[in-house]
C-alpha cells in the first residue's frame, strides 16, 4: 500500500471517530475499538471508492455492523 493511501486512510479514520463521539456519544476509546473491530481500514485499502463515503456514513455502517442499537437509537431520536 503507498505512503499516500496509508495516510489518506489514517485521515479518514481520524474522521470517523470525530463523528462517532460527536454524532453518536462514544468515546474516544470506544470509537478507536470501533474501528479496530470493523473492516474500515481494510475496506478502504481494497477499495478507493469508500473514500466518496462521508465519515458519518461509515460511523453508521460501524455502529450497525457492531449492532449497536443503543447509540443508532440515541442518536435517531427513539
């Protein structure tokens, strides 16, 4: 993977948890576990095209493959 991907993921994760602390309450901790535990990195390296996602829509897809129902349901308002 070159330099230039490496970092324009590390960007895109940095964004990732931005949203999910303050769109969705986790901590920074949480959010950091979050993304260990997801395909984000993973996804983005395979697949350039995810960088068109906004951060708050792979926050979304993060939360829901986690089945944290808890935070969606928080943040939609249920």
């Amino acid at each position: 993977m070159s330099m230039i991907i490496q970092k324009d993921i590390e960007i895109m994760v940095q964004h990732i948890i931005r949203e999910l602390i303050k769109e969705f309450g986790k901590s920074e901790t949480e959010a950091k576990e979050l993304i260990q535990k997801s395909d984000v990195v993973r996804s983005l390296a395979k697949d350039p095209m995810g960088f068109h996602e906004s951060p708050y829509h792979w926050a979304l897809s993060i939360l829901t493959d986690a089945d944290d129902i808890e935070a969606l349901e928080r943040h939609l308002g249920f």
